[in-house]
C-alpha cells in the first residue's frame, strides 16, 4: 500500500482535498506513517499546515510523530498560533530550534515572537551564533512593525558595478535569498540609493553602469513603522519589495508581497472579529479560551441591554395602556441597529485602509445622513402603513413611521461619526463603536417611539 500511495501521491495534488484528507484519515487511524509521509511529502507548506490544523488532537499528534524526522520547517509560519504551540511542544525545542534555523530571517522572528521569553532563550540557545545574532536584533523591534516583518536575506550591490557584475555576482553568491525581485544600491555607508527590479538587469547590456539603470525615488520604509501602514503602501503603489532602513537610513531589511498579503489578510481579519466582538480567537481554540474571550464582549452587551430596558420602564404606564407599542417597538430599534452598523463597517474599514481622512470627512458623514434620510423615508413608508393596516389605527402608523425615521437618520449620523471621534481618542474604532452605536440606536430608538406614542396615542 505504501507503494501505491507513492505512486498517487506526485505532484497532482493541488492544495488538500476532500479525497486526500480521507486518505491520510484512514492511514493514521491505522498507524501506517509510511502511507502518510508519502501523502504529505508533495504538499505545499500551507496546504501541510491546512491539513494539521484540520485534524483533531489525537490525530495531529499521530500525523507530527509520522512526520517528525522529515518535518517541513516551512509550514510553522503558516499554522495559527495555538496549533504552533502545540506542535513545537511535540517536536522538542532542539527540533524546533533547527527548523527555526532553516527559515528565512522574517518567518524565523515570526515563529519565535509566538513563544514567551523563557521558550524564545531555549530555542535560540540551539541556534549557531550567526544566525542567533540576527533574530535576537529581529525580536528587538517592536511587535507588529516592518522590523519585525523584514527579512535580513536580500540582494545589495554598490551603484559602480556594471550589470555583467551584478549578474555574475547573483550566479555565484551562496547566501542570497531564494526569491527576490529587486536589487538594492547602497552606497558606502550602507545608504540605499536606488533600487533596479530583476528584470531590469537582464534587460540590459552587460558593460551598463548598476548607476545609470537604477531608479533613484523608491519608498524607503523604517524599521518601526507598523505593519499596517507597510500595507497599505504596497496596496497603493503596487509593490513587489521595499527596503527597510533604520534610523540612519542604513539599509537593514526588506519587506516582499508575500509578508505583506499575510499582514493585510491579518488586519482585515482582526477588524472583522471586532466589529463581531468576539476578540481574537479561531477554530482551533480552546472551549474555555474561547469562552472567556467572548464572555467580556457579552458582558458589554448585558449593559446596554439594560440600559434600554431602563429606559423602556419609563413608559411602563404607556405600554400597558397601548399594547400593541410592545409589539412595534423592537422593529424601530433593530432597524437602527442594523442599519448603524452598515455605516460603522464601512467607516471602520475607510479608516484602517486610510480612504477616510480629515479633507473628506464631512462628505462621508453628510453621504450617510442622506442615506439615512432616504433609507428611513422608504421604510417608514412600509412598516407605517403596515401597523396602520394590522392594528387597524392610522396614528399608530404615523407614530412608529416618525420614530423610523428619526432612528434611521441617527444610525447614519452616528455610524459614521462615533468610529471617528473614538480613533480621535486613540481607541481602536473597530473595537468601540459597535457597542456605542448600538447603545445609542436602542436608546433613541425606544425613547423616540414611546415618547411620541404618549404624546399623540394616550
């Protein structure tokens, strides 16, 4: 069988399937590591830690005892960090410490920035002092900045050198990177000066000066900048690659695409678990990890829930004399709700991706005032004359089409206005203003409704 499965097991395999996950299933179940090692050997390092991340705890720690003695270092960079944890506990520090050793400088400092400072010191004691010297200053950079990000592997040659040097020079040096797409020019103090794609150099004659092909304005990125805004700078300008210099403007680095599609994919998913409220969690968590994390968004909840109730017990008197006010009234406020954090999601996103600035505030927030306006004028206009038919009192529909109305023009407002007065206050708006939007529209939303239900229906 272990033949078989080497014959089926080439390069055909494209990502991991239904079919193949099935069949590493039953390998495992019956302890054949040969079958399961010829099953993984093709997979692409993401797909291998797609597949460990898939299976539950037994079978992840049978598929890594297969695996370990052929274990691909590469897919450590890629598996979230409650399954790294756990796998690097499995393999060993020292085994770990070599697979660490093998990465490129940016997914070694990423794997080793996952571990607390006792486990970082045991695994860079097993790595040679070269190599241990370059992460160590890695991890020295704060977290989440393009220090952190860059790989120290990249290609730098002085701007005298003809292009047959630098092709000659890229043919015979043992320690450049195993992709790149640029070529940097530095001067003697290690300046970056310029910059010349690839593909530049072997368009050119081989007696061309590296000086007179080089583009002389490129983006120079400093070491603490944070990764978000790295990002967004390869998002605008289209980059491939971009040095990284330190406060001497001393080339130190480089950032490529593929570190910078990991950090978008990253930030998006984090605004998205917050404006969820559910913090930073994933599949792979614990029961009680996950609870916890959820508990203290739920907790922000209960007291807004009660807030409105507090206000609802205000028109006690009201409701008890118009019963049909109980059944309307939580239309107004889901309305608003939802309607709120259409606007909050949009601005949230304006703001991370930097589309929302001071020039053009005040024309997103007059945009979403006018579509307040019309949103509540068209649903006013259906759930008005829906409580007018079902209760069979037009001034019923006239009450709650009013309070529609106001609420829906207040979601607007305050959806696109709380997200920037809380990143004013340096509050991440992500986190803040769902719970303070919410709160907001249940509030007017009720106190609208039954304030002008007393007025005009009693």
């Amino acid at each position: 069988m272990a033949e078989a499965a080497e014959r089926g097991a080439p390069a055909s395999f494209h990502g991991l399937t239904p079919r193949l996950m099935a069949a590493i299933g039953t390998a495992l179940e019956g302890g054949q590591d040969d079958v399961v090692r010829a099953f993984v050997r093709p997979l692409h390092p993401s797909d291998l830690a797609d597949l460990i991340e898939r299976l539950d705890e037994d079978d992840r720690r049978r598929l890594v005892q297969a695996i370990s003695d052929a274990f691909d270092p590469e897919c450590l960079p890629w598996l979230e960090d409650s399954v790294r944890e756990a796998v690097m506990d499995q393999l060993g520090m020292v085994r770990v410490a070599e697979a660490v050793a093998e990465l490129e400088t940016d997914d070694a400092v990423e794997v080793l920035e996952s571990l607390d400072a006792l486990e970082q010191r045991e695994v860079l004691r097993h790595i040679p002092a070269e190599d241990r010297a370059v992460l160590e200053q890695g991890l020295t950079y704060p977290e989440d900045s393009a220090g952190r990000l860059m790989q120290r592997e990249l290609v730098a040659v002085p701007p005298h050198w003809t292009v047959g040097q630098t092709i000659d020079f890229l043919r015979s040096a043992a320690d450049l990177p195993d992709q790149f797409f640029d070529v940097f020019v530095i001067d003697a103090r290690r300046k970056a000066v310029g910059v010349v794609p690839v593909s530049r150099i072997l368009r050119t004659k081989r007696p061309v000066r590296i000086a007179d092909i080089m583009s002389r304005e490129f983006r120079r990125i400093p070491a603490t900048a944070d990764q978000e805004e790295v990002g967004r700078l390869f998002q605008r300008y289209g980059l491939a690659s971009a040095p990284v210099v330190d406060a001497d403007e001393r080339l130190v680095g480089v950032v490529t695409v593929d570190d910078v599609v990991h950090v978008l994919d990253e930030e998006a998913e984090e605004d998205l678990m917050r404006l969820g409220r559910v913090g930073e969690t994933n599949v792979n968590a614990s029961v009680l990890g996950t609870a916890r994390t959820r508990i203290r968004w739920l907790l922000i909840t209960l007291v807004n829930t009660l807030i409105a109730s507090t206000v609802i017990s205000q028109f006690e008197a009201t409701i008890e004399r118009l019963v049909a006010l109980a059944v309307l009234m939580p239309i107004v406020a889901a309305m608003g709700g939802n309607a709120g954090m259409q606007v909050v999601t949009v601005v949230v996103r304006a703001l991370a991706t930097g589309d929302l600035a001071t020039d053009n505030v005040r024309r997103v927030i007059l945009k979403e005032l006018g579509v307040g306006i019309i949103n509540g004028m068209v649903f006013a206009s259906i759930l008005g004359t829906v409580a007018a038919l079902w209760f069979e009192d037009p001034r019923i529909g006239l009450v709650l089409a009013a309070a529609m109305v106001f609420n829906m023009v207040w979601a607007g407002l305050a959806g696109s206005l709380i997200p920037i007065l809380i990143q004013r206050m340096k509050i991440d708006p992500a986190v803040g203003a769902g719970p303070f939007l919410t709160t907001t529209t249940d509030v007017l939303g009720f106190f609208s409704f039954l304030g002008l239900a007393t007025l005009f229906l009693i």
